[in-house]
C-alpha cells in the first residue's frame, strides 16, 4: 500500500480560498480529504503533554482533548450527484453538540444534514449537493471554533491528504 501525497499549510480565517481549491479538486476527483486543525496558544504543561504523547494521543487518547479536529471529505465521484460534503467534527463539548452549535450562533445552513451526533464519536454532517466549497470549509472552521476548549490563535492548519 502506497503512502498518499499530502500538503500541509497554514491560514487565517476568512482566508478560505487555498482550501477551498483543494476540496474542489478532491470533489472532482472523488477522493481525497482534508483536516482542518486550529492553532492554540500553547502553555509549558501543553508542550510537555504533546511532546511526551504527540498529537494522536492527545487527539485520540483516553482523556478528551480540549482541541477539535475537522474533517472534510468529498464525496466519492459515483455519489457526487447525490451527496454533498462530509464534515466531521471530533470535538470535546460532550453530548448534544448541534444545538451548542446554534447556542454560540452557529446553525446548519439550509439543506445540510446530520449523519451523526455522539459524544465520543463526534458530529457528522452532509452538506447539500453543490454547495460552495469556500462555505463548506468556512462553516467547518466556525463550527470548530466555537467547540474548541483550548486558547486559539486564530490561525489554522490545513492537512490535504491527495487522491
């Protein structure tokens, strides 16, 4: 099994339009995805944290980790008629994360769907068919940052994992 191609960057919010590129492309193509990380202000307890378990253990570890992750992943092309986006959100706001979401004035835009809302699984949702990835990639980052416990920079990192 091949290693899949990425491309890693850093942007500023509402700077969307080198991610957006990319999941036009991956939509295109049928493959592929995108994670989005917010920067976070890091304190000497958090640097000796990562450093001793890294980024997965803090991401995927027995204790929930203050920071959300999202997930961008464009249909495959035989459902691109028929399916939007996925967004995936792990996050660490608990149960019932879709009306915390609109609490802090962030709703699913019209058409969008949830696939799933779980407390250790994360949320999960559908875009409509055909809509605008800048909008996609700017409703994932707002979503994230409005579940994210740890202090942001504003700031946020992009991972494109290539078809």
């Amino acid at each position: 099994m091949s290693k899949r191609q990425t491309e890693t960057f850093e942007f500023m919010p509402p700077e969307f339009g080198r991610v957006g590129a990319y999941l036009e492309t991956l939509c295109e193509s049928g493959d592929g995805w995108i994670n989005l990380l917010p920067g976070i202000v890091e304190d000497e307890e958090d640097v000796q944290e990562a450093s001793s378990g890294g980024v997965f253990s803090m991401l995927f570890g027995s204790k929930t980790s203050p920071v959300t992750m999202g997930t961008l992943m464009a249909p495959k092309r035989a459902r691109a008629p028929f399916d939007g986006v996925t967004i995936g959100l792990m996050h660490p706001a608990g149960a019932k994360v879709v009306r915390q979401l609109a609490e802090r004035g962030v709703t699913l835009p019209s058409g969008w769907i949830v696939r799933q809302d779980h407390p250790r699984r994360g949320l999960v949702v559908r875009s409509s068919v055909g809509a605008a990835a800048a909008d996609v990639v700017a409703w994932a980052v707002q979503a994230g940052g409005a579940l994210c416990r740890q202090e942001m920079t504003g700031q946020w990192r992009a991972v494109v994992y290539l078809p």
